[in-house]
C-alpha cells in the first residue's frame, strides 16, 4: 500500500517538475522576446532605408521616393519591430557568424545542417535583392513577393502551400537541415520580416512580381545543344571554383563563408529544388540571374544549365524522403569521390584557365 | 487442431490486411475523399463580384476558396465539430459577426502582436479562437482545412480588394 503510494507520488512529483520546467522555458522565451536585438549591418541599413519604427503609422520611404506618395498602413508594435528585426538578423545571418551571442540566430542555424548554409545565399540581399537604383531584380526570390504570393497550388507537395511550410522545406531539403515548428519563433520572425519587405515595397496579395521565385531557364530557352557535364566542368572552373572551392565544397575563411558549399556534405540536398535531376530549371535560372556574383546576367541559358547539370553532378546528400539505402550510398560517394578527384585531376593535364 | 488455429489465425489477418488496402483503394472515390466542393447558393454571385476566376475557373486553390466561402456562411453544416448552436437552437455563422471584406483586411493585418492576447497572433490563431470563443466549439489544428480555407477565402478577397500588408479601411 506504502509502496503504490509512493509510486504515486513520485510520478506526480516527475510531472509537476515538467510542468514547472515548461514555465521556466515559457517565461525565458517570453524574457528573449522582449530582449532588444543587435542588428547585423546590412539590417540595420536596410531598416534605415526602410524606416522601420514603432508606433507610428508606417509610410514607405521606398514607395515615397520613387512614386511620390505612399500610403499610410497599419503601424508596428514594439513587439512586432522586434519580430521583424529578429528575422532579418535570421535571414541575413542564419550562422551567426556576425553575432558572438544571438539567441534567434542560435536557434535557427540548429535546423541546418553543416556550418555554411545561410538564407541569404539564395535570398539575396536579404531577400530583397536591388541593383544600384534600387529596382528589384528578376528572379531574385524576394521574400516579400513569395510571401503575397504564398498559399498556392505546389506540384511538388500536392500541397496549397502556406508560407510557413514553404519555409520548412527549405530547412529541410535546402539546408538539408531539421524540420521547424510551425509556430516556432524562427518561422513567425521570417514571416514577419517578409510581410514587412511586402509593405516597404508595396506589394499586394496575390499579385505576381518578377523579383519573385526563380526565373527558370527550361531546355526549350537554349539552342539545345543538350546539356553538357564535360562544358559544365570547363565553366565550373572557369568562373565559380575560385569562390566555391575546386570541388564546390565551399570557402570559410578563420570560420567565416566567403561562400557556400553547393556539394557535398554542407550543401542542399537531393530532394531539394536545386538539385537538377528533381527540377532541372530552377537551378540554371539562379545561376542565370544571380550568378557569379556582380556579373550577374553575364551567362548564356545553355551555359547556366551546363554548370548547373555540373554541380548536380557531384555527390550531395540524399533527401529526407529517399530512404536509409540512399543515404548511405551518398555517404560513400561524399567521402569517396572528393580525394580520388583530388589524385585524377592532379595527374591530368589542366584545362587553359587552370594555368593562368 | 492447434495447426488449423494458426492457419485460421493467420488466414484472418491477410483478409484483415487485404481488406484494408481495398478500402483506401475504393475509399478514395467515395465523396468524403473528394475534393469537389459542393456549390452553395450565393457561391456564383461571390465568386463573380470578387473576381475568384483570377486564380482559374477550377482548380485546387479556387476550390478551397469555394470551401472557405461554405465555411463562412454555412459553418455549422461544413464545420459541425467547430460549432455549435445557439441557445435557441438557430445555427451560427462566421458570417454572422464578419463581412468577407473584415477577413480580407485582418488577413493583411494578422501575425502582429495583439495585447488582448499577450502574444502575436496570426490570422489562424484568430480563426482558432472564434471557433471556441464565438462558435464554442472544439479547437481545429492549424492545418485543419475548416482554418486554413478561410484563409485562403480571405487571401481571394485580399487579391481583389488589391490590399497588402497592414492596409486600413
């Protein structure tokens, strides 16, 4: 009898620990909510321009300035600037690296896999990528106009696909990362951030802006001279291994991304977009348009699919959805390829650009 | 004896197993796993004046917002489990407290921190709350479609009205 009670007692005991652990956790989120956040510099030139500020009737200084008037929306909370900055922060500097302590930062670089992959790598300037007169650039994957023209029909998912879940696939095959919460605070700080860019840009639902997604580039755009891996190679070296490294693993300087891993273990997976074989135009469209970087729009349709049939060629991990058996042959072949590439092309004639 | 037990038993478990798999097969044809909204009256005319026909004559995104026009006007016929009725036994409507143009504007205003909660409140919560605070029914989940078809409801009429984030009336 002694004894079941004290069975008892002590799994109440267990579960009100749990519960009063919850609490501690609730409140310390709550206490980081309300922490005033350091903003990485290009969020904190971006909001300048943007005029981001709390409790007053917001006005684009953007739309201002280029159409001559703007109209007056709904203004921002405390609560919601620091959402919204939380989320640039995120999407801007997804590892960290700017931050010696950034809580929100922490907290999204743990759905990634691998210390390379930032947001912004895809996102470019910060998800609102602009040429030097400030017009928004085709096919850049603003965040604003993905998120006015988010819930639609996805082929891929069979899915009407919320913003939200948008975001989760990227963590999850993009980053080749971990799925978040739906409600977690790194999904609702990005979401925040991108209606915020919608407002400063004055973008309106449902409405389609060439700035958003991909621009892509379909075999039917070239002269179909097919697409190539040995012309991909010649103009993978050629223009993206001095950044991207000789086998696309990536550059990190004293911890830092010069840039990213687009093979290999630190990039995007196989069930990702970008991968050739799932969708063969989305990745020759981002090189097309946003590649390399300040010669932008400098490559051919044909070319863009060359280097991109490249890229997909090298090893990379499998997707989340290709089971055990995959995972593991990509295994083998991201530690295996790397090192007998490394002794091949050390005993073969270089190509013209490697001698200069 | 013991023999024909197993081979009963196991006799029994491949028909159990057969069966299931001729039910999802079959199932998927019934009605309830269709996806065609049945049309209510006022659909035609709603469908018209807010211009729906942008996002195609058919189509999976139409059709949600088809179901999220039923939800609305005819919530406790689609969404029953989220309803209940009213004292008097007459049956409450979104429609009954909001125009479809109020859920246009408070989806472009939504997922801001409201201080009547303490917390940011997206257009879901809000959907989430009136099922169990004004419908006093149980709560849908987040992806429930009776939640996420008023949203995209009130997306089609945020297109028209050719809002954007954080616009007033």
């Amino acid at each position: 009898m002694m004894r079941k009670f004290l069975q008892t007692a002590a799994m109440l005991a267990v579960l009100a620990g749990l519960y009063g652990l919850s609490l501690y956790k609730h409140a310390e989120r709550d206490e980081l909510r309300r922490a005033p956040v350091a903003l990485t510099p290009g969020c904190a030139e971006k909001f300048e321009r943007y005029g981001l500020a709390a409790d007053k009737i917001y006005r684009s200084p953007y739309v201002l300035a280029r159409a001559g008037a703007a109209r007056e929306l709904r203004p921002y909370s405390a609560d919601d600037v620091r959402a919204i900055q939380r989320g640039c922060n995120i999407v801007d500097d997804t590892q960290g690296e700017l931050a010696s302590r950034s809580v929100e930062r922490w907290n999204a670089a743990r759905f990634i896999r691998g210390n390379q992959l930032s947001c912004d790598h895809c996102h470019q300037g910060i998800g609102d990528k602009q040429d030097a007169n400030g017009n928004r650039l085709k096919g850049s994957l603003s965040l604003g106009a993905s998120w006015v023209m988010a819930d639609m029909y996805d082929r891929f998912t069979g899915l009407l696909l919320p913003f939200e879940l948008r975001q989760m696939q990227c963590f999850i095959n993009s980053s080749n990362g971990y799925k978040p919460n739906i409600s977690d605070d790194l999904v609702r700080d990005i979401t925040a951030y991108s209606r915020f860019l919608s407002a400063a840009l004055d973008l309106r639902i449902g409405n389609h802006y060439e700035e958003q997604g991909i621009d892509e580039i379909a075999a039917s755009d070239t002269l179909k001279q097919g697409d190539d891996y040995v012309r991909g190679e010649a103009l993978f070296k050629q223009k993206c291994a001095s950044c991207h490294g000789p086998q696309a693993q990536g550059h990190v300087v004293a911890g830092r991304v010069v840039a990213p891993a687009i093979a290999g273990p630190d990039a995007w997976n196989m069930q990702s977009r970008n991968y050739f074989y799932y969708v063969s135009t989305i990745l020759p469209g981002f090189i097309c348009r946003n590649m390399p970087l300040g010669q932008e729009n400098t490559l051919t349709n044909q070319q863009c699919r060359d280097v991109a049939y490249f890229i997909s060629n090298l090893p990379r991990p499998a997707g989340d959805k290709q089971g055990p058996l995959m995972a593991l042959r990509q295994q083998l072949l991201m530690n295996a390829i790397p090192p007998l590439v490394r002794i091949t092309s050390s005993s073969r004639a270089p190509f013209k650009d490697e001698e200069q | 004896m013991k023999r024909f037990h197993r081979s009963a038993r196991a006799a029994a478990l491949a028909a159990l197993i057969g069966g299931f798999v001729v039910w999802t097969h079959a199932g998927s044809g019934l009605p309830a796993f269709r996806a065609e909204v049945q049309p209510e009256p006022g659909w035609e005319r709603f469908r018209r004046d807010y211009g729906v026909s942008y996002f195609g004559d058919d189509g999976q995104f139409v059709r949600a917002v088809q179901n999220g026009y039923n939800l609305v006007f005819r919530t406790d016929q689609y969404a029953p489990r989220f309803t209940r009725p009213a004292a008097g036994g007459a049956p409450k409507a979104c429609a009954g407290c909001h125009s479809v143009e109020d859920l246009a504007y408070s989806f472009v205003n939504s997922d801001r921190y409201d201080a009547r909660f303490g917390r940011r409140m997206s257009f879901e919560d809000y959907v989430r709350h009136c099922y169990a605070a004004s419908l006093e029914g149980a709560v849908p989940t987040i992806y429930d479609p009776a939640v996420r078809d008023i949203r995209l409801l009130a997306r089609a009429v945020a297109h028209h009205l050719q809002l954007g984030e954080g616009a007033r009336r």
